[in-house]
C-alpha cells in the first residue's frame, strides 16, 4: 500500500478533495454544507450516509467525514520518536529493544512512521511494523514472512499469531535470533 503524494503532506485530508469534486460531481462547498447538516451526528452515521446517498468510497467519506470533525490531517505522529513518547513507557522500551535487534544487524533498514506506526523500510519496500495495545505489542513483518515464521512464533508462550501480525506480551523476552531470521527472509523476498 502506498501513498500518492498531491502537493500536501501524506497524510493531510484535503488531498482526497480534487478527486471527490471529480468523481461525485460537486465543489467541496457542496460537501461541506452536506456535512454541516449532518453535525452531531455520530461518525458511523455520517460515513454511512455519504456511501448510501452519494455512492462515497470509504476512503472519501472518512477524508470528508474527519476533515468537517477538525481533523485535517491522518498523521498523528511526526517521527518514531515521537510515538515511542506517546506509548507506555514499558511497551515503548520494548519497542526499541525490537528495532535495535533489527538494526544492529541491517543498519542499512529505515525507521519511518506509516499509518501512524514505526515501520522499517528498505528503499521503497516495507520490511516491519508495530504497534500497541493495552495488553500486548503486535509485530508485522511484511511479504510472506508470517506464513514461515508464524507457526514458530505460535509455539511461544503467551504469543498469539493472526492473518497478519504477531501478538507479543509487553514483557515478552525478545528472541534476537528469530526476529533477525524474519528480517532476513523478508529481504531475500524483496531483492
């Protein structure tokens, strides 16, 4: 998945605008007087109108749906940095015990935040991710990496492996070897 930039920053709403006037046939004001009929109504509700009666994407209605709500941009975060400070204090020290593992092996990767997650790249191609919840850490290698790994992450106590990440406890003992061996068959898979 990658974004089209369109002279604003990746992550601001207004670039879905051009091609909303274009595809549904009316200016934004149009919109934005829809969207000023639809306030305090709950976020569901106005998404859900705008895709009944005007036949909006999902991606449209939320860029418009957010943009009315204040919402100008989806970026939350403006560097790795910048999340690990906005995480729990725990789950952030685990999270860059991951990266470093990672990087300490290919310091060529780049730590970039996408979809509002530390993400690891390798020139144009996503090779990791993560994320947090209350109770656990999700990682994401990426490519078919989780169809060889996943049945080895599985064995581990307290690990619960789904379609796409791997669900780690917060104070899950980081298995060097194994998250290095991720790395590099996600590499081999992109050269």
């Amino acid at each position: 998945m990658y974004y089209l930039l369109v002279s604003v920053s990746e992550g601001d709403r207004e670039k879905h605008f051009p091609s909303i006037e274009k595809k549904y046939g009316e200016k934004m004001a149009y919109w934005f007087a829809i969207m000023a009929k639809l306030e305090g109504k709950k976020y569901p509700e106005q998404i859900a109108f705008l895709r009944e009666n005007y036949g909006f994407s999902q991606s449209h209605a939320n860029a418009l749906v957010m943009y009315s709500r204040g919402s100008k941009s989806s970026t939350r975060h403006d560097s790795p940095a910048a999340y690990l400070k906005s995480i729990d204090a725990k789950q952030a020290k685990k999270l860059r015990e991951i990266f470093k593992v990672i990087t300490s092996k290919y310091p060529e990767l780049e730590l970039v935040i996408a979809w509002n997650q530390p993400m690891l790249k390798s020139g144009k191609e996503y090779v990791f991710g993560a994320s947090v919840s209350t109770n656990h850490i999700s990682i994401a290698p990426w490519g078919d990496v989780l169809k060889t790994f996943g049945p080895k992450f599985e064995k581990l106590e307290g690990v619960r492996v789904t379609k796409k990440t791997i669900a780690i406890p917060n104070d899950w003992e980081v298995d060097a070897k194994l998250i290095q061996s991720m790395i590099a068959a996600r590499l081999k898979e992109i050269k």
